[in-house]
C-alpha cells in the first residue's frame, strides 16, 4: 500500500469515526449546544475538503456520513449520486441504503437495492443489507424471497410463521406497520444494530403466540436495556395496533 493510500484510508477512517460520533452526540438527549455543533461539523468538513484532495470518491463518502448525522436526507442523495462518479460498487450501494434507514427512510432504501439486484449481478454485502432491511420493516416473505432466490435456501420457520398469521388473520400490512413502529422507536433512540429473531410458542392453556425478539448489538447498559423495553412496551399499548396484536405477539429485547 502506498503512501497516499495510507493517508486516504487514515484520514477517511478518522471521517467516518468523529461522524458516527457526532451522529450519537446529535441524538434525542443530545447536550450540545449549537455552537459546540457547529464546531463539529466545520472540523469535519475541513477533513472532508483535505480528503477531497486526495480521493474525489471518498470524500463524497465521506460527506455521506456527515449528513446522516447531521439527518438530512436530500444532501445524503446528492454525496451518494456524486460518489457513483467515482465509486460505483456494492458497498457504496448497501452503504447508501443503510444510511437511509438510518434517517428513517427504509423503504427509499429497499427500493435502491432492490433495483441494485434488478440490474447487477448477485452481491453478498447487497443481500445481507437487503434481508436486514426487509426483516426490520417485517417484510419476511419478501426476505424469504430474497433468500431462496439468490442463495437458494429454504426457509421452513418463516412458512410456518406465515401460517400462522394467515390463520390468525394478521395480514402483511398491519405486520409492517407493527415493525415500522419497533424500528423508528430505536432510530430515536439512536439503536441501530439489532438482530431480529421470530419463534411460535405455546403457553399453558395450549394457545400459540408469535415471538419477537430483538437483540440490541449496540453497547447498552442493562439499565438501558430495561428502560428501552419499558419504553416499547408503553408505545406498543399505547398505538393503534388492533387488538389481535397484543393477544398473538409478544415483543422482548435484549
């Protein structure tokens, strides 16, 4: 690797580290004041500027992940159409979709990859960012899809789980709308890694209910893992879920 490589992969990592930083200093119990963020985000705009001049790509990267945390989502568009300028790979496209779901956008984001696929051969990084998407949106027979189209794996648990929303007369709408609701909850939160798992169990009476586990990837406290399930809990009574949902799901995080 050479020396202008070095400086290019340095400079980008010390980009990409003080943004994801200021992305959480930015979040809902942010303490900084404006001038504090302003301060962050011109620093960070010098680095981008002096990466500019080394690598035109990854500069608008770079500025990718500065509008994720600065949550403005038409400036993310325009780095991510600039960079395909430059770069034009699947990581900057699963980079691209991530960051939208990030700002709240999942759907902008499944649409980009799956026009990805539609027009470019297979890539793992593409499908593994798709399925999580599809799965935080409660998407499963689209993931299902996704899985036995491209990796030609079966997936007899999820037909199952469709089984049995079919017969408890849960559609596909009301399970998104269930899941839209779980994941701005943890954008607000700032919660972004998590993994999504979905069993059917029976209780004592030999009543079958859906469920729901996510596991937070992101480092919290048990502390903090005890008032965001407080909170989810509060917000999924509180919604306007019908009622079939609080008697056919349960919902655990950890």
């Amino acid at each position: 690797m050479t020396q202008s490589e070095l400086s290019i992969n340095d400079l980008m990592n010390d980009v990409m580290t003080q943004c994801v930083q200021f992305y959480y200093q930015m979040g809902p119990f942010s303490v900084l004041t404006e001038f504090e963020k302003a301060s962050i985000e011109r620093d960070i705009r010098v680095k981008i500027s002096h990466l500019s001049e080394l690598s035109k790509g990854y500069s608008h990267v770079a500025m990718m992940y500065l509008q994720v945390a600065l949550g403005n989502q038409k400036e993310l568009s325009k780095a991510f159409f600039e960079t395909l300028n430059y770069l034009d790979n699947a990581t900057i496209y699963s980079n691209y979709a991530s960051h939208l779901n990030s700002l709240g956008f999942p759907k902008m984001a499944v649409q980009v990859l799956e026009d990805y696929l539609a027009s470019t051969p297979a890539s793992m990084s593409v499908i593994v960012t798709l399925s999580n998407l599809y799965q935080g949106m409660g998407a499963f027979a689209k993931d299902t899809k996704l899985m036995e189209t491209y990796l030609k794996s079966n997936v007899p648990q999820e037909n199952l789980l469709q089984e049995y929303l079919v017969k408890n007369d849960i559609t596909p709408e009301e399970t998104e709308e269930y899941f839209t609701l779980v994941s701005n909850y943890f954008l607000a939160q700032r919660i972004e890694h998590y993994k999504i798992s979905r069993r059917i169990e029976k209780g004592h009476d030999d009543k079958d209910w859906i469920t729901t586990e996510f596991q937070i990837e992101d480092d919290l406290s048990p502390d903090q893992i005890h008032s965001t399930n407080l909170g989810l809990s509060t917000l999924l009574a509180d919604s306007n879920l019908p009622r079939k949902f609080a008697e056919h799901f349960i919902t655990r995080i950890y």
